[in-house]
C-alpha cells in the first residue's frame, strides 16, 4: 500500500531524500511530508515531518528535544533599541550565558527533576541540571531584538533543552538500538513498552525545560531593556513552537524534525538567518503537511563548507546595520550558509500566513 506523503521543497538533496524515503519504508510508518527548507540531518532529514502507528523513533525528535522559538512583542521605544543597541548587545552577552556555558548556581524553576524517569534524573543531574535555565547554547541558536513593519520592538529566542535534551536523546537512541553508542537508523520502541513510555515521560518534561528556559532568557532581556527604556514585555502574547517533538493526534504519533506545529489559527515563528530576522505566522492546519510547516531557512552549506567558502569580508558586509557578533566564530551562521527565507515562506504559503515580518537590530549568537 502506498503511504501519502508530500514534499513541499523545491529541491532536496539526495542524501535527504534517501532518508526521508527509508523513514517512510518502515513498517510502523503511516503518513510524512518533507518541508520547505528540508536537508540531509541524523537518521531523518531535518525539516521532516513522520506519523507513525504504535511506535516511537527517539533519533526523528534529535538531539535537542524541544528545541524551539519564542517571540514576545514589547512597548518599549525603538528609537531606544537602536541608539543603545551596543550597550544591550554587551549587557546580554554578561546575563546570558552562551556556548557551553551556564549560570554559576541553579535557577529557581517550578519544574521538578523527579518527574523524570529514574535514568533521566540522574541524565539531568550530570548535564548541570537547573544551573543550565536560562542559557543560549550554540550553533544556529540566538537571541535577537528586531523590528516588525509597524516599528513595534519583539525579542525572539532559539534555543532548546540544552544537555539534558542531548542527554536524554543519547540515552534513548542507545537503548532503543542495544549499542553502547547512539547507532544512525529507525530505533525506536512500541508506545506502550518499558522504553516507550519511559522516552515519551522525559521527553515531556526535557520539552518543558527548553520553554521554561527561553522564558528564562527572555525574562532577563526583559529586565536589560528596562536599564534603557520605559516599557515592558506583553508577556499575554508570548508565542512558543517547538520544532523537535513527537505530537499524537488521531491515532498517529507525529514525529516533527526541524518542523514547526502547524494547526489551523496557531501562531507560530519562523526564523530566516542573522541578516533577515524572522516571521511571526498562523498555521493553515494543513493535514498534507502533517500540520506543520518549516522550522526555518534549511543550510545550503554544512558548518565546514561554510567556513571554508564564506569570507569574513563577505559576511561583514551582509551584516551591515545590525549588532552582532560577525567574525570567525560565527561565521558558518552567515545568512549566504542557508537557503533564501523569503524563497521557503513562499514555498509554504498553503502551510502558513505570514502576520508581521521581524527584522533584527540586535543579535547575540553563542
């Protein structure tokens, strides 16, 4: 029986197709769809979006389970924003830490480690545990202070469940191969097994810390504007999407990798590169697309390619106008490294509209 699925990429590469279509060759395998900014990733393509019956593939969430965006707008003036828009910039960087960096003590939370499976407490104790609330990370993970069309002031945040998550996912893939090692395939367990339940509980709770957090995070940017400006966070508004989880609905277990949930009136936020912000959209619902639409650009290059073809010249000039940090740590997070947003949002206008385009001022980059 032919399985549907749907791909809504203009061009994926090969190496992507060929994981996407093994993924759907499993027998637990239902529906999938591939989305705008689809590329080759660990097991499944990032930008994959996988329902299954019964059954749970811990390697299609990824690494970072929970990793998401936030977008929260403000009232705080912009004029402010970008005449002290050095100052914010270094005041983040002292609040925030970045890279592989945490807080020196914990972060008080509301959330509760004993709510974690026995592995996965004693997997959150040794990956710093609440020291790492309120923490950027790495790679394409970020905070930026921008501008919509309307000249109102929003904080948008990418960031996940930081070593926990990665922790997490180690151990699962590990189990659900019988490696000692996490093993590259379509590992996985039947819901209702040891295994199953015991990855759906902490990947729940390893979710709620990447919210609480980017919350964390923003709470502090928060209190960093209020040193410049009067204003404040419309913290009703707040808007939160991951795009590494596992969702059930009608009897499937909806694998998205690198894919934002994408329901009919969710609001969602669809980041582009460090040049051309991000998109604050609604979900269509559209149910080819399994619900979902793209997590953001999708690379052109790996990390490596990127740093060996992109000048810093090059990357310089594309940054023109906005605080960052643009030099050789940050250059495979150049905009020339992904694919055109404005390319993949028109590829997805059955996926999403677009509600308010945020153009960033300021960006902070592990």
């Amino acid at each position: 029986m032919k399985k549907p699925m749907k791909i809504f990429a203009r061009f994926v590469e090969p190496s992507a197709l060929e994981q996407f279509q093994s993924a759907m060759e499993q027998d637990f395998t239902r529906r999938g769809a591939l989305m705008p900014d689809a590329h080759t990733g660990y097991s499944l393509p990032i930008g994959a979006v996988v329902a299954t019956e019964n059954f749970v593939v811990p390697a299609w969430v990824g690494y970072d389970i929970g990793c998401g965006m936030c977008a929260l707008p403000t009232s705080f003036p912009p004029e402010v924003i970008r005449a002290k828009s050095q100052a914010i910039f270094d005041a983040v960087y002292k609040s925030i830490p970045v890279g592989f960096e945490v807080n020196k003590k914990p972060v008080i939370s509301a959330l509760r480690e004993t709510e974690l499976s026995p592995a996965g407490r004693k997997i959150f104790e040794d990956r710093k545990g609440f020291r790492a609330l309120g923490s950027l990370g790495s790679g394409n993970h970020f905070i930026e202070i921008g501008l919509d069309e309307t000249e109102r002031v929003w904080v948008v945040i990418h960031s996940g469940s930081r070593g926990i998550g990665h922790g997490l996912a180690t151990e699962y893939m590990k189990r659900a191969s019988g490696s000692d090692k996490p093993k590259e395939g379509h590992f996985g367990f039947e819901v209702n097994s040891p295994g199953g339940i015991a990855y759906l509980q902490d990947m729940r709770w390893a979710i709620d810390f990447a919210l609480e957090n980017r919350r964390e995070m923003m709470h502090r940017v928060e209190r960093i504007l209020h040193q410049f400006a009067a204003g404040s966070a419309e913290w009703p508004e707040l808007i939160n999407r991951t795009h590494n989880h596992i969702d059930f609905k009608d009897g499937l277990w909806i694998h998205r990798k690198g894919a934002t949930h994408a329901e009919q009136g969710m609001m969602g936020v669809i980041p582009g590169n460090m040049r051309d912000g991000s998109f604050i959209v609604r979900g269509k619902g559209n149910a080819q697309a399994l619900w979902s639409s793209s997590h953001g650009a999708g690379r052109v290059m790996g990390r490596k390619e990127a740093r060996r073809r992109i000048t810093k010249e090059a990357f310089e000039s594309s940054m023109k106008g906005i605080t960052a940090r643009v030099d050789g740590k940050t250059l495979d997070e150049a905009p020339s490294a992904y694919k055109n947003i404005f390319e993949v949002m028109k590829d997805q206008a059955d996926l999403v509209e677009v509600l308010h385009h945020i153009k960033p001022l300021i960006n902070i980059k592990g």
